[in-house]
C-alpha cells in the first residue's frame, strides 16, 4: 500500500504573471492497482482544480479583471525545504524554486530565509537530492492555497 503523498503544484497566470501554489493530498492507494492509482491521481487533481477555481473567482478576478491563462510551472511530491509549506495557506510567501535534471514541471520548492540557506537544506535531505536539484534556485512570489484551509470560508 503506497502511503497518501502532498502534491505541490505552481501555477502562473498570464499576461500578469500572478502565481498560485496549491498542495493537495493524493490518497494512498496499492501500487500494484493501477485503478486505484488512477483515482487516487483524480483525487489529487479535481482537489487542485477546486482550489484553483476558487482562487480564481473569489481572488483574483476581484483584483484583476483580465481573462488570465493559467500554465503549470511546478509540480513537487516530496516534503519542501523550510516549515511554511506544511502549514495553511497564506496571501502571500516568498517560495525558492530550483529545476531539476528530470525537466519541467518537476522543482524543488521551499521557504528559506535566502538561497545558501535554501541550498544548505536542500543538500541535508536525500530524498530532495534525489529530485536532482538545479542551481540556481529563483524566489516566487506566490499566494499559497491548501486542502485544509477551511473549506467552508472558500465556498461561496
Ligand atoms: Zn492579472
């Protein structure tokens, strides 16, 4: 039985440049059934779907209102350099993003207070080594959503 995982993925908005990251979690599910891989997969997505749409409507029309086109600029599904990103969401969080040698959309992410710091924890965790981190990493300013930010206040 594979264990449940937090997905990270970073969107950016054009033309403006807005930038979302949402962490969902995908489900554990047995990694010899391929079904329920495949619907653990569309737990995480329609979860990350739904805090787009919200950010989206409730968020950023209100403050911008272009018809903006969103693109996925990174997606991580290890633990992240840095506390901030296992808590809730926030208006706003300076995140460091590095590429990775396996190509877009895969970076590693975090919060760290400047990027010796951010390469200094990256470099201690064998699991964020093993993504194969790229210098040099870049600081995102983004607003940061999660599935355990009360749902009740992002419906409307
Ligand atoms: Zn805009």
């Amino acid at each position: 039985m594979g264990a449940p995982i937090k997905i990270f993925r970073l969107f950016s908005y054009q033309p403006c440049g807005h930038e979302l990251l949402v962490r969902v979690v995908r489900p554990a599910a047995s990694n010899a059934d391929q079904g329920a891989l495949d619907a653990a997969d569309d737990v995480a997505d329609s979860a990350a779907e739904q805090l787009c749409t919200w950010w989206e409507q409730q968020r950023l029309q209100p403050e911008c209102p272009h018809r903006h086109t969103p693109s996925l600029v990174a997606e991580m599904q290890e633990e992240p350099v840095g506390e901030d990103l296992f808590g809730l969401g926030r208006p706003r969080l300076g995140v460091w993003a590095a590429k990775t040698k396996y190509g877009a959309p895969w970076m590693v992410l975090g919060t760290a207070s400047t990027e010796a710091e951010f390469w200094q924890q990256v470099e201690d965790d064998s699991a964020l080594l093993a993504l194969g981190p790229l210098a040099p990493a870049e600081l995102r300013d983004v607003c940061f959503l999660t599935d355990e930010d009360a749902p009740s206040s992002r419906q409307s």
